[in-house]
C-alpha cells in the first residue's frame, strides 16, 4: 500500500521543479494527483507520463494568482473528483522570473509597485487564494493536509529579491496561522524551506557549484538539491508518518541557514 491510497492531491506549480517531482512521487504513493499550472503542454506531458506507468492524474490550466481562476479549478476538482485530501502550494517564481520580469528581483528601492505586486501574487496571493478555496472542503470530509513550498530565504533574507523573500516568509508564518485556526478541524498546515535546488528556476546559477571552494560556502553539502529530495519532503507532511506536525516549518537546505 501507497502513503496516499484513496487521496486526493492537488499540487499548484506542477508543471516544473519541486511540483513537478511532487506530482510523481504522490501518484507513486497511491494518491490521485492534480496539476495546477499555467503550462497546458507541460501538464499533458505530465499527465501521460503517470498514466502510463499505472498511476491516476489530471489537469487544470490556470494562473493561481488570479482568485477567479482559483475558484474554478477548485470547483472543477471537486466536482470530478469528490475531494480534496491535501493541497500543496507550490507555485512560485524566483530568481528566474528576473530575465523574464526586469525589476521583480531586486531591491526594495529599485522594485517597481507593479513588479512588486506581480511577485507577491504569484507566490503569496496563490497560497492565500488555493487555501481559502480548499479549507471549506476539507472542514465538510472531516480534515485534510495542507503544504506550503517556501524558501530559506523567507528565514535569513537576501540582498535583493525583496519582494520574493517578503513572500516566502509570509508562507511560513501563514502557516502558522493556519495551523491555529484549523487544527481542530482536522486541518494539518506546514510549511518546507528549501535551499539551493537544480529547478529551471536557478538553473542559469547553478554553475557555481563547479567550484567545490565556492560551492562549500553555499552549503555545507557542496551541492545543490534535487527536486525530488524537496518532494519527499512534501510527502511527509502529506503522509501518516507527520499526524504530529502541524504549524512546523521543516528546512531542507543542506545545511545553507546553520552556517
């Protein structure tokens, strides 16, 4: 038997990285998973990929920034689907979005309001609107799993980046939040912190783990993560094994933040 015989998972960001990882390991698990992202090529693929090695999937292409499209995909799941058991809020863009966004990385005093806006809707507003629309229906089925993908930076902060730092650390402490409020609904919220992953969304970065000095003082582990390490990590808090753990915040960073 899977963690997740008989559940049902939706997975925000699904379509790249740790959501991407995330959609694999929850349907290897027993779970019936569903892709939110904005990419309809890339939840197809995704989507055929599990089918085809035996596992149960489905799609909903949306912008989980924008609340009406939230409405719908949560609508949709429940009426082909009957339930939701746990909700991993995994969409997010980071140093990446940069390139494609000039301005929505850097410092408070050269952040654009517009881009400033754009990077909060995206990664926090996502959360906030996937959880309103989702917590009502785990209340009705007696309870559910909620998991929040942050960022380590949403604990020590960077240079620049401002908007996205000040995302990621309200997804930890609205976790805490949410684990309060719930818990006696049977609502489970916790948060993963990651560190340095080999996701597109740093992979132009990435090259500076060729040099083992310059790596080392990134990580003690010299090394970046690999998305399914992230997912198994989301798995647990997910799963049986964290019945315990609510309002927590579990760090997987290969040790970055204890240097």
């Amino acid at each position: 038997m899977g963690r997740l015989d008989n559940k049902v998972a939706v997975i925000t960001g699904a379509s790249s990285g740790v959501g991407k990882s995330c959609m694999h390991l929850f349907a290897k698990e027993g779970a019936t998973v569903i892709g939110v992202a904005r990419s309809q090529d890339k939840l197809d693929s995704i989507v055929t990929e599990i089918s085809a090695t035996g596992g149960n999937a489905d799609l909903f292409v949306a912008d989980v920034s924008d609340y009406d499209k939230v409405c719908e995909c949560v609508q949709y799941i429940i009426e082909h689907h009957g339930q939701i058991d746990t909700l991993v809020n995994c969409a997010g863009v980071g140093w990446s979005w940069g390139e494609i966004s000039p301005g929505s990385m850097n410092p408070v005093d050269t952040t654009p309001p517009e881009k400033w806006r754009e990077v909060i809707g995206i990664n926090l507003d996502s959360c906030f609107y996937m959880s309103k629309e989702v917590i009502p229906h785990m209340k009705k089925q007696g309870g559910g799993t909620i998991v929040n993908v942050s960022s380590m930076a949403g604990l020590t902060g960077l240079p620049d980046a401002h908007a996205y730092t000040a995302a990621k650390a309200g997804m930890i402490n609205l976790t805490r939040s949410m684990c309060i409020t719930y818990a006696q609904d049977n609502i489970r919220t916790n948060c993963v912190a990651p560190g340095y992953i080999n996701t597109p969304m740093i992979e132009k970065a990435l090259s500076v783990f060729d040099d083992p000095e310059v790596a080392a003082t990134l990580t003690p582990m010299a090394r970046p993560a690999e998305a399914e390490e992230i997912a198994y990590s989301c798995l647990f808090y997910a799963g049986p094994e964290s019945s315990y753990c609510n309002g927590s915040t579990l760090v997987v960073d290969g040790g970055s933040t204890a240097t």
